[in-house]
C-alpha cells in the first residue's frame, strides 16, 4: 500500500497540456488567469477555454484534497471535454476504481455553463424540467464525490466566463417577441423611457478634466463652456414594435438580415460636439468610445456597419450607430444594463498620454417586448443532496429516536426484557441492511482525517454537506460521545461492526471453538488500533495518496459500501475479518479499527458513568468481567468506557436478581433469615 504509485500531477506543462486539447483544436496562448489557456482552430481564431479546475476552484473532496480536473469549453460555454487530472476520493482510489468517475465527467460534453446542472442518483426521476435545466447521473456508492466534481467544474467554469467571456448568463437571455405589436412613435418612446439621453456640455467634461495634465488639450470645449458637448439618445431597436417607431421598413430589412439570431440591435444617436468613433475607426469592429456593462461585467458591443434611415417624427441628429450585442456571451436585453460613452484626451506630441473620462447611460427596456425564460437556478450541492436523500434520513431518524429513547430513558428495562437479545439483532440487522447497504451509512476514517487536514491546512469543511445520511450519523455519534463514550457508535451503528456480531453468534451456533486472549495480551493488542490511526493522520500530510492506500485498513468499504465487489485482496481481506469474527469476539473492533481509537479518544469526555456498579463488583465477584466479551471490565469491577461498546450484556446482569451473583447471595440470605423466623 505504502508503495502504491502516485497519480497523476496537478500543474501541466504547455507540452502536457497541449497533448490533451482535443482534436481538431489546438492549444493557443495563456488567457491570464491561474492555469487558464485558449484553445484555437487550425486557422488560429479562437475556439474557447482550457483549464484546471483546482487552481480557480479549489473545492475539498470527501477526503479533504480538491479534486483537480482539465475542462474545456468552447466561446459559447459548451462543455467540450472534461478529464481526471487528480483525485484522492477513497471509494475511486481503492474502491470502484477511477473508471465510474471518468464516466461520469464524460456526461458533460455537450452541456452548457447556462444549463443547470444536477447530480441525480439512479434512485431519482429525472424528468424534463425544461431546456435550460440538465441532468448527470451520479454513482449511488460516489454521490459526496461527484457532487463535489459538479461543483467544481461549475465554478471553475464560471469563473473564466466571467473573467474571459463576459459572464454567461445562468438564465437564457430573452428574446424579442416577433408578434407583440404596439403604436409607438419616438414622442412615446421617450415618455416610457425606451429611448434614454444622455446630455452633456463643454462645461461638464471641462470641470472633469480640471486639475489634470489633460485640462488645456481641448481648446475648442474650454473656449466655449455652455456648447453642446454631446445629445446621446439608446434605445434597443430589437423589439419590432420599437424598431417600426424609429426605423424605415428598408433598415429594419437591413438588420434583420445583418444581424444573427443571438445579436440585440443597439441604436445610438447623437448631435454635438463628441464623435462617437474617432478617425480612425473601422466599420464592423468595436468602438473605442462606447462599451456597454451587465452585472458588473463587461458587454462587447460592435457595429453592425448599417446605414441607418428613419421615420417620420425622430429628430434631425448628425450621429448613428448601430451596434450588436451578443447574448451568447451574456448580454439579456431584457435586464438592466449600461451603455458607457468615453472622452478621449492625449497630452503631449511624441509619445501622447490618453486621458478617459466615462459618462453612463442606464437602460432598462420594457419585459413586455421579450420572451423571458424562466431562469432556473441551481440547487446548492448541499440541499440537492439533502432532497435526493429525504426519505433514507428520514427513515433514519426515526430509528435512531427509538434508540436513542430506550437506551437514554428505558436502558434497563431494555436490557431486561426477556427478547432483548432479539430486539439487538433486530437491530443490528436494521444497520447492515438499511443503514449499510442500502443506504450507504457506513463511518468511516476518511472523515475525521479530512477533517483535521483541512482544519491544519485552513480549507473548508463544506465537503460534509454533501452526504447529509452520514452527517446525520456523525452529528449522534459526537453528541454520544459526551453521554456513553464510543459505545452507541461501535456496539450499535456500526454496520461492519453488526456483521462481526453476526459472525460470532453464528460461530456459537457453529460451535466452533472460542479464541480467548489472555488479559495482558489483551490490553497490549488494543494499543495497535492508536498506533495505526497515528500513521493514517501522519500519512496525511507526509503522502495522501499513501494515506488513502492506508485507510483500507478498514474494511467497511469493501464490505459495506461495495458489498464485497472489490479487488480481490481487498475482498480477502474483509472477509478474513469476519471469518476469523466467528472465533474471536469482534477482533477487528477491538484491536485494529482506527476509526474506534478517535472515538474512543473524545469519548474521555464522558460526562456519566451510566452503568451501574456495586459494592461488590470486582471484589468479589467477576460474573460480569467474565461475561464481558469486549473485555471492557476492570480487574477491580470498574468499566473500561474507552473499550465499552454498550452491549448491555453486564447491565441486564446487574438488573436482572436471578443473575447478579451479590443479589442471589442476598436473595438466598434474606430467604434463610425468613425461613429462620418461621420456625
């Protein structure tokens, strides 16, 4: 295990990573974001984006270590491939194996940054809830891991749109509605406010460009304050109605026939002194005076190169554009946005210093010209593993509010019923078959050493909210801790634990042999389980990937989450366990479970002795030491809690009179001293 080869690196070089871009594109240059690279045709235009998830989104998988994989997208946020660089998730590692989880990211190609994107497990009725809204099928042994793979490819995704691509929309953007038909004219446009001005004189941008070294570089705005710098009127002309308000039939034509489907034609018009485009502008390329932002991120606005005619009733101006917005890259026509118009200044000969002042419009068009999609948001990670997972948890709760009770409230009368011993395997049953297999409840390791590695090295803990069933069982398993030490965990939640039990009473029907341990052995052999959990945390921060080889120390998963289908030495090894169970009482428990060491640690923080003990107890009587399976009870009667699994054998001892030994001395002695008076 120790040997075990390392995966693959996280930091690829241009010649790794150029090996992995997929045909027919080919890697470009880097995007100047943390590992983020573009990808381009075989003509060299760009295609999109190729990047590592972990350096943008370093999200911690279950073990605690970010799950690092290579995603590309193209210019539109369409997944084009999505590969495994790293990965440290136990039940991929040393369980299932990689290959379900490279099926599983293989699920993104074709999909969309704009899509919503839910894990759905095998258990769960997808359905159609509309394009905008998709579905990957998780793997119901894995749903912590990928959920948080989801995770991360969305996040990283997302960043570089909103770096790179100017943030594509989580909603589809809206669309002109090509039937709705109003009479407008341009005196309505402007008392509705879809035709917004922007007005400015000489004076304005005089005074906001006093005091800087651009303050004289525009003589003609200084020698005359109160001329009309800039008349700037927007109105998006996408709307049919708006666009017959300002346009003849013969533009309209023009741009409808310029513009494609996913462009929003944008009309500026100005008089005044400001040129919209300097001297040296192209047609059909980006104007350097006016840009346009969204939420906060920036809209590319280029010019549709139309020659602009208008109707009847829109004022006389010397300036037109028209300009395109493109919604694939975030632009929503139907959500507030901003049109920004820049004024220029250079100062000095040789080589000119530019000066910019902005100067913003608000525009919000009205929603009854679009057809607004109804915007689906993502279900956080967390909750749609608490929704996929409702019933199971609820299931749960209840059967652990009846253990709870009993062992809380009614513990001797419990352990005193005359079907006790039913009533415990019943149980214990419940726990393989509901809580283990199907509802893959097993504790593990895994989680408290993800969770003190990441408390050391400062990451989140968010990775426990994504299998709600098993935060549910840690949550009564601490809180147990300060009332009954390990026991509730180990003699009755433990899944593997309840097959060892299972293994030994059918060894008692069997009646195969007892492996008894002397006492001293005893104690020594149950120091192992501390030694090995202080090499799996060790391991940790030396090797995580030697220390995910060493949690195979625990069977559980081999047993439990992948019902025996493992490799072959791991399926070995866990039915060794279980064989050897039928001879020796739980050995594994007692001697080697890591995961029995930490609890038994922070189960010192017992607040009660909660078994009862006498006077008598150890000296002299051993009934109940000798009873003791677990060899949890003291030489001198006491219980060992740090090695108490709450079977509740001694406490029906203890309260049952025709059992304790000191209570059927008492009773003989009482009945001598009774028969004694009556003669």
């Amino acid at each position: 295990m120790l040997c075990a080869a390392p995966l693959a690196a996280t930091e690829l070089d241009e010649a790794e990573l150029g090996d992995m871009v997929m045909p027919p594109y080919q890697l470009g240059e880097p995007a100047g974001l943390d590992g983020v690279w573009t990808i381009e045709t075989s003509g060299g235009e760009l295609a999109g984006y190729v990047f590592e998830t972990k350096p943008l989104a370093p999200i911690p998988g279950f073990a605690g270590e970010p799950i690092n994989l290579l995603v590309t997208i193209d210019r539109d946020g369409r997944f084009l491939d999505v590969t495994i660089l790293e990965q440290n998730e136990p039940i991929f590692v040393a369980g299932l194996g990689p290959g379900p989880f490279h099926d599983f990211v293989q699920q993104y190609r074709g999909l969309s940054i704009g899509d919503s994107i839910t894990v759905a497990t095998g258990r769960r009725d997808a359905g159609d809830t509309g394009s905008t809204h998709a579905y990957v099928d998780g793997i119901t042994k894995a749903t912590a891991s990928v959920r948080i793979a989801n995770e991360s490819i969305l996040a990283a995704a997302l960043a570089v749109a909103r770096e790179r691509m100017q943030g594509i929309a989580r909603r589809a953007a809206a669309r002109p509605l090509p039937d709705h038909d109003e009479e407008l004219d341009w005196a309505a446009l402007v008392d509705e406010g879809i035709a917004r001005p922007l007005r400015l004189y000489n004076r304005d941008v005089q005074s906001a460009f006093e005091g800087s070294i651009w303050e004289d570089d525009d003589p003609a705005v200084a020698a005359d304050p109160d001329g009309l710098y800039l008349d700037l009127w927007v109105v998006d002309v996408g709307p049919p109605s708006v666009a017959r308000a300002v346009l003849t039939p013969e533009t309209i034509d023009d741009v409808q026939r310029t513009m494609g489907s996913h462009e929003e034609p944008i009309l500026v018009l100005a008089n005044g002194y400001h040129r919209l485009v300097g001297e040296d502008f192209t047609r059909n390329s980006e104007p350097e005076r006016i840009n346009a932002a969204q939420d906060g991120l920036p809209v590319t606005l280029r010019d549709a190169d139309i020659e602009t005619r208008f109707v009847a009733g829109v004022p006389d101006f010397e300036q037109a554009m028209v300009l395109r917005a493109d919604t694939r890259l975030g632009f929503d026509p139907a959500s507030p946005w901003t049109l920004v118009i820049r004024s220029l200044r250079e100062h000095g000969m040789l080589r000119p210093e530019p000066g910019i002042r902005d100067y913003e419009v608000a525009y919000k068009a009205p929603e009854r010209f679009f057809d607004i999609p109804v915007e689906v948001k993502n279900t956080p990670p967390w909750l749609a593993a608490l929704q996929d997972r409702a019933v199971d948890i609820a299931v749960l709760i209840v059967f652990l509010a009846v253990l709870l009770w009993l062992l809380a409230g009614r513990m001797t009368w419990l352990a005193r019923h005359r079907h006790y011993r039913a009533i415990r395997l019943s149980m214990l049953a419940f726990m393989v078959v509901f809580v283990g297999f199907w509802a893959q409840g097993q504790l593990s390791i895994v989680t408290p050493v993800g969770i003190i590695t990441s408390l050391v090295e400062g990451r989140s803990l968010v990775f426990l909210l994504y299998e709600p069933f098993l935060l549910v069982l840690w949550t009564v398993t601490l809180v147990s801790l300060v009332v009954w030490g390990r026991g509730l965990f180990c003699g009755w939640l433990c899944p593997y634990g309840a097959l060892q039990e299972f293994a030994y009473a059918a060894g008692r029907k069997l009646r195969l042999p007892k492996i008894r341990v002397h006492p001293w052995d005893d104690v020594r052999l149950k120091r192992v389980k501390y030694l090995l959990l202080a090499l799996i945390i060790g391991a940790s921060f030396v090797s995580p990937v030697a220390a995910e080889y060493l949690v195979e120390l625990e069977p559980f998963k081999t047993a439990i989450t992948l019902m025996f289908n493992s490799g072959p030495a791991f399926v070995v090894y866990a039915v060794f366990w279980l064989v050897l169970g039928a001879f020796l009482f739980k050995g594994f428990c007692r001697y080697v479970c890591p995961l029995g060491a930490v609890l038994a640690i922070f189960g010192k923080f017992r607040r009660l002795d909660w078994i009862t003990r006498r006077s008598e107890c150890g000296s002299p009587c051993q009934f109940c030491k000798a009873k003791c399976e677990y060899g949890a009870i003291k030489q001198d009667g006491q219980i060992d809690y740090d090695e108490c699994f709450q079977c509740l054998d001694c406490v029906t001892i203890i309260e049952t009179p025709s059992l304790c030994v000191p209570e059927r001395l008492a009773m003989k002695k009482r009945e001598r001293q009774m028969a004694s008076a009556a003669q």
